[in-house]
C-alpha cells in the first residue's frame, strides 16, 4: 500500500477507481474543486484536488472489512466490467 499523495485533475475524480489500474483500487479523499487563472490567456478553469493512493484489491478488502464472498463479487463485477469494456 502506498502512502497517501496528492492529485491534481482536470476531469472530477471518483473516490474509488477500479478500472485505471486492473488489479489495483485508486482510493481518493478530500476532494476540493479548484478554479484556477491561465497567467497568459486569462482564462478561468475547474481543476480538482485531493490525496489519492494505490491499494491492491486485497489491501481495499482488507481496510474495508469486506468478507472473502464480498471480494469474490467485486473481482467478478471488475471482470465483467474489465471484458464488456465499462459499466452500463
């Protein structure tokens, strides 16, 4: 597992990621909307900020208590969603 680090996106980030990283959970926290000013153009953007990090699928299990029948669905809903390319 590692420690927690800070993120910086364009795009609204989900608190868990399982699709960016197969075998991998992508756990995000404090997410804070950011409008930031382009120095040259003027230009006001939305960024998004928080503190991610990587956990296994194992590790996620583990820190949110999941029991082993729980996991079992999960890797078969990431499967699933990993072979028909997304979630419906």
């Amino acid at each position: 597992m590692l420690e927690w680090q800070k993120e910086t996106c364009t795009l609204q980030p989900a608190l868990l990621d399982f699709e960016s990283s197969p075998g991998h959970v992508i756990q995000r926290k404090d997410i804070k909307e950011i409008e930031t000013t382009d120095d040259e153009t003027g230009d006001v953007r939305v960024e998004y900020e928080c503190m991610m990090r990587f956990l296994t699928v194992k590790e996620f299990a583990v820190l949110t208590n999941e029991d082993s029948e729980s996991l079992r669905q999960l890797l078969a809903d990431l499967t699933e969603v990993v072979l028909l390319g997304g979630a419906e």
